[in-house]
C-alpha cells in the first residue's frame, strides 16, 4: 500500500505518498465515535487490515494496536489521545451499477481518527468532531445507548457531523439487535433504519444480510478476510424485506428520482436507495445502522458504506468565518484555488519531532516554508515542515491541499482552536469550546532539580490538552493542577516522569468548587498611594449581578463622560478577573456574574494603569461581600449497572452520598441505575461498589452542572480555608 512507513517510533519519513493527488470528491475525513469500551480501536484496527495499512490484527488487550500506541493506553487497554491515520480503500465494483452508482467506483482516500471514550478524554472527542466530514458511531449492540454515547452524539450534533451507525459485539451473549436500534431512536431521537442485518446472534453470528443489495455476506472464522456473497438463508428473508421496505420508506424522501419511482410504485434499483441513503446522511437527517462484529471482514462492508454515504469536503457547506479587518461574514469553499484558510484542532509535543500542530485545511494549499497569519492572535508564522499522519508515524510532505488533515512542525505561538490563513485574505474561524475542570490536585517536585523541569512539562501537556489547567495558589504558593477526571491526571503525572523524566509528588484530589453571588450588589474600590514624588490614584464604582447556572462571567462598561478615561477601563476588568479567579469567599474562582463599572475618577497626573487594576479588585471584593455569596459544586451524572440483588445496597449508598436517584431501566440481565450525585461525594466510590456488589457491578460518571453547595457543607470548607489560608 502506497505511504506505508517502516515501524520507527515517532519518525520522520520523507516519502510523498502517490495516491495523495486524488480529486476531493475521492477523499473522506471521519472519525470513530463511542462509549468507552464500545469496540472504537478494534474497528479501526480491523479497517487498517482490510486497507492493507497493517499486515498483522493489532489487539487492544496484547497492546499491539497501531493508533493507541502511546506506553500509558497499551498498558491501560484504553485510547487516551485521539490518532489520526490515513489509508486507501477501493470500492468493489458492482456488476451494472458502474454507471449508475451513488459514488463512482474506485479508489479513495480515508483519513481516519480514533477518539477516545472515556469522559476524562472527551476533549480529543470535541476538537475531532470540530474538523471531521463524517463519523462512524460504534455502539456494544449488547447495551444500545450507553451514557458517553449520548454525550459524543451531542457533540457530532453541535458541529452538524453526518453519521454512520454500527453496532458491534453481536457475536457476545446478550446481543440484542433490535433492542439497540430501539435505543438509537429512543434515547437519541435518531431518524434511523437498517441497512444491514445480523446472520444469527451471539455464538451463532456469522455474517450479515445486506438489504440495499439483498445478498448475505458471510466469514468462516474471524481472522478470515474473505467475505462471500450468498442468497439470503430461507428463515431471514421475510425479515430482510420487513426491514427492507421500512429503509425505504424512511430515506425516499431524500433524493427526488427515488422518491418519484417510490410514489409511482416502482421497483427501487440498489442505486435508487443508495443515493436516497447519501442524500438524507449528507443533510444530517438520517443514520443508517450496520450490524455485526467488528473483528472480521464485515469491516469490509463498513468500508463500502463510508465511501457511499458519508461525504467528501465537497460535499459540506463551504466554511465560514469572520473577516477581522471589515467584520464582515465571508465563505471558503474546499478548493486548492481559493485563499488558504485553516483550523489548529490540535497540538502534540514529541520528543523526538518537537511541537506538531494537526491542521483541518478548509482552503487553498499549504507549502512547508511559506508564512501565514495566525488570526486569532494576529501573529505571523512560518510552516516549517508539513507531515501526513500514520498515528505515531509521520510522513513528509511538501505541499498540503483543501480537504486535508495534515500536522505542521515548527510553528510556535499557535495552539488548538486558533484561525489560520493567508496573511492578504484574513478568516477567524469558529473556535472550539471545551468544558470547565472539575477536579484538582497540589503538585510539587520531588527534588529542586525537578523544579524547572516539572513547570516546562506542565507547560507543554498544558499546551496539547485544553481541559488540563495550571495555576498558582498565592496563599500556600502550591502548583495546582485541574482537569476532567482523575484517570486524566493521572495520566498526565505519568506522562511528566515518562516523557519529560520529571519526579512529581501529588495531593490527594481536591473537588473544583466555584463561587457565585445570588443578589445584585455595589461596591467602590480607592486605590491612593503618595510617596513622594509621583502617587498613585485609581478609583472605581462596580456593580455586579447573578447571572443564570453556567453562563459564565460577562463585563460591561457605563462610563459616560471623562469621569474615568477610556484607557483605565481595560486595567479595571484585569483587576476584576484576577480578584475572581482567585475567588473570595474560600480560594476557588467566582462565575455565573455580570460586572459593570460605571462611576468612579481619576487624577490627571498620578492616575495609572496599576492603580485602576488594584482599584478594579478592591471594588469587586467590596461588592461581593454584600452579594450573598455562595460555593457551587460540580454535580456528576452517574450510571450503575448492576445485578437485581444487589440493587436496594447500592441505592442506599448512593442516597447517603447526597445523590438523587433518576430511576432505573432493565438492561439484558443488568439493572442501571441513573442518578445525580455530587462529585465531592464519590472519592473512592469504584471501591466501594466493588466491596457492595461482591466486584459485579460497574459504574460510569461525567460531569453534569454545578449546584450550590448545602449550607453546613459549604461552612466547614470556607472554615477550613480560612483556618489555614489556603485550600484544604
């Protein structure tokens, strides 16, 4: 297979890959999607296969896969950074359908990324999905929907990323075919249909009946990688046409000639459906589901579909953007003649290749060497060598074109979400948001040689992970460390003694409170200083308002007239975001607020930028103390799965642990278990179930919102802070 490169951790291949000149319409960028455990790796290392990409089935349990190459995902079974691969598939040419076809028969190019699933991660998830054409949804078709599948079908949703259902582990006992697909309709709203069906369940599965083209498929053992095309066995066939005909009925509407044939009566041709099946997955109103198991050569079938129904960067609306120069909204349509526009989704430090940025090119090409603007920070850079991605392998390449996924090595100021372009025809891309931490650690060296060390390697995964934050604690001069999950520092505390040889001694983990206000207050800040010669002078009166759960902090201006110089209006909000991220009431950052400066003086000569900061900060503490102040928590919702008998135990536990109980549903012969617990309660928790459930049930967490903290919860920890001065 043309690109292939030799097995070299993290290298440089100079090697240009010759299918990489193929035309737009023949390249598909998608992502594999799932709850954690849900089959995502195995899926792509099967598709490797089946491309040729790999020669050998790499195994998550024997650590042998190619996209989770990294020490910590081999040795946990689990994918923690998304990969990105690139390979080739030929559609298999159908006997009288070369002219009639969706797609046109042949090669194609299929940039793959492999997200993680576990909610620790979900930020690989969102900044994937910001830049993907299309996706394939692995869903255990033992379970249906599961809690992280709702969570990574949100995220497709906000970014409009078409999809391809499959669900997979139908070979396992408590395979449920058409308990899944209930799930996917009910639990996601999905407007969903098969387009294949399993041959046999659990021990039995031993192919699939495809219904667009009314053939079963078929593999003797799965290491097999040969299908065979069969007539469908007797006892299937009227539930291939039920299932059949409720295809069509869903997916006619979205293609003019099907429909036409359909509401005539007509017979429907396999191109007929296919097309309508393109048309709805292209527009995003309707997923087609597979079925099977996704160690064997059915992945070929998967293949066939991405290349048929997902779309080709032609295929998605031209990107749109912002001009920071007119403010006006202006388009990028995926041409390599059209001014070069791109989006950094994300940045990667290895050792031995240094910072690799990933690249989604909406527009234009790419060349290493040439200069362009980073636009969001109105930067110029400079591209020194572009590379193709192999998950820990790069090839080089001299020239990158419209549609393509790509990593640049060499530019420094630019990190994930920021805007790229042609220095002459600007573009601010739309970013990508991620959510708030809602755990933290202490951090510290465990010798002084660590020291400089420890604060260059936090900088570094900083850089590469948006969820992970670092700050200092002013009162204990602590290194704080915050992110998604425990598993997640975790991770990254090893990474820092792995990759950066950096010895870290740890706290135990420490929940992310925030502080609010549940009134509107007012609050005047003075800061004079004389000391001879020139003083200082700033002077300021706040006003701040409670805003909704999770909308943030908002500021605003009403200054009129000269009372305060438009020029100390900036240093005033910088004091009042410095005041709040180091919170008030017992250490932890204020939100959900709205500030207003909108009185206050100065003096001609001894007013300055300091001043106005300090006074800025002044008045906000001022006016929250008199806000009615309050701590907020992170809620976590949380899913049991758990035999009946140990049922009544693990919902007394939970109540004790101040959670509400949602319900429960019956899944297979497990009961799960839905509730709303928060996050200060559950340190430990795995242990805890395993101890009541005698290790038979499982639980899954992801952060929910916040809430106010109870008022005898709240005293002890601002008591506790205000004991000693720092956090406890």
């Amino acid at each position: 297979m043309a690109g292939q490169v030799a097995k070299k951790k993290a290298s440089l291949v100079v090697t240009e890959t010759k299918d990489r000149n193929l035309p737009m319409e023949k390249i598909r960028n998608i992502g594999i999607i799932a709850h954690i455990d849900a089959g995502k790796t195995t899926t792509t290392e099967r598709i490797l296969f089946e491309t040729g990409k790999t020669y050998k089935l790499g195994s998550v349990d024997e650590g042998t896969t190619a996209t989770d190459w990294m020490d910590q995902e081999r040795e946990r079974g689990i994918t923690i950074v998304s990969a990105a691969i690139t390979t080739f598939w030929d559609l298999r040419a159908q006997a009288g359908l070369q002219s009639e076809s969706s797609v046109e028969n042949g090669h194609y190019r299929v940039n793959i990324i492999d997200t993680p699933g576990h909610i620790d991660f979900t930020a690989e998830v969102e900044r994937s999905l910001r830049v993907l054409d299309g996706a394939v949804m692995v869903f255990d078709g033992r379970t249906g929907v599961e809690s992280q599948s709702e969570t990574v079908w949100r995220q497709a949703d906000r970014y409009n990323v078409p999809r391809i259902c499959i669900l997979n582990k139908l070979n396992l006992i408590g395979a449920d075919f058409e308990g899944s697909i209930a799930s996917i309709r009910e639990r996601l709203g999905a407007n969903a249909a098969c387009v294949q069906i399993p041959i046999g369940l659990e021990h039995s599965l031993r192919g699939v009946v495809d219904l667009v083209r009314m053939k079963a498929y078929t593999y003797k053992a799965v290491e097999d990688n040969k299908l065979t095309e069969e007539e469908i066995p007797s006892d299937l066939v009227d539930q291939a046409k039920k299932y059949r005909n409720e295809l069509i009925e869903k997916v006619a509407e979205y293609h003019d000639e099907t429909l036409s044939k359909y509401l005539e009566g007509q017979e429907l041709n396999e191109a007929d459906i296919k097309k309508a099946i393109r048309a709805g997955v292209v527009a995003g109103k309707f997923f087609p589901i597979l079925g099977g198991d996704n160690r064997t050569a059915t992945t070929q079938l998967l293949l066939d579909a991405v290349v048929e129904y997902l779309p080709s960067p032609l295929d998605v609306p031209p990107v749109e953007g912002q001009n920071p120069v007119t403010g006006e909204v202006e388009k990028r349509a995926p041409k390599n003649d059209e001014p070069f526009s791109a989006l950094a989704f994300k940045v990667v430090t290895d050792p031995h290749v240094g910072r690799l940025v990933y690249l989604r090119i909406y527009s234009g090409t790419l060349r290493g060497g040439q200069a362009i603007l980073n636009v969001s920070r109105q930067r110029q850079e400079r591209i020194g060598k572009l590379v193709l991605l192999h998950a820990d392998q790069r090839e080089i390449i001299e020239e990158a074109y419209a549609g393509e996924i790509v990593a640049a090595v060499g530019i420094k100021d630019t990190t994930t979400g920021d805007s790229l372009s042609d220095p002459s025809h600007p573009i601010l891309l739309e970013s990508i948001s991620f959510p708030e931490p809602v755990i933290s650690l202490a951090i510290e060296p465990a010798t002084k040689s660590d020291q400089e060390k420890m604060g260059l390697a936090l900088q570094k995964l900083s850089d590469e992970d948006p969820t992970f934050k670092i700050k200092s604690n002013p009162e204990t001069g602590q290194t704080i460390i915050s992110g998604m999950g425990e598993l997640q520092l975790e991770v990254l505390v090893d990474r820092m003694k792995r990759e950066f040889s950096v010895d870290a001694k740890t706290g135990a983990p420490q929940v992310a409170y925030k502080e609010t206000i549940k009134k509107i207050a007012e609050g005047e800040g003075k800061y004079i200083r004389q000391t001879g010669g020139r003083g200082q002078y700033g002077h300021c009166f706040l006003r701040i308002e409670p805003k909704g759960r999770g909308e943030g902090y908002e500021w605003k201006s009403e200054i009129k007239g000269a009372s305060i110089p438009q020029e100390f209006i900036s240093p005033i909000e910088k004091g009042v975001k410095e005041k709040m991220d180091n919170g008030i009431l017992a250490g932890y950052p204020m939100t959900d607020m709205k500030v207003v400066v909108y009185d206050g003086s100065y003096h001609d000569v001894d007013s300055s930028e300091i001043a106005f900061k300090i006074a800025g900060s002044l008045a906000l503490e001022e006016a929250a103390r008199r806000a009615d102040m309050v701590l907020l928590e992170p809620i976590m919702k949380i899913e049991v799965s758990t035999p009946d008998e140990f049922m009544g135990d693990i919902i007394g536990d939970l109540s004790s642990k101040r959670a509400q109980i949602q319900g429960s549903e019956k899944k297979g012969t497990m009961t799960v278990i839905n509730a709303m617990a928060p996050l200060a309660e559950l340190s430990g928790y795995a242990t805890k179930l395993r101890s009541i459930s005698q290790g038979r049930a499982s639980f899954y967490m992801e952060p929910s919102h916040y809430e106010e903290v109870p008022s005898n919860v709240a005293a002890k920890i601002i008591s506790q802070y205000t004991g000693s001065f720092g956090r406890a």
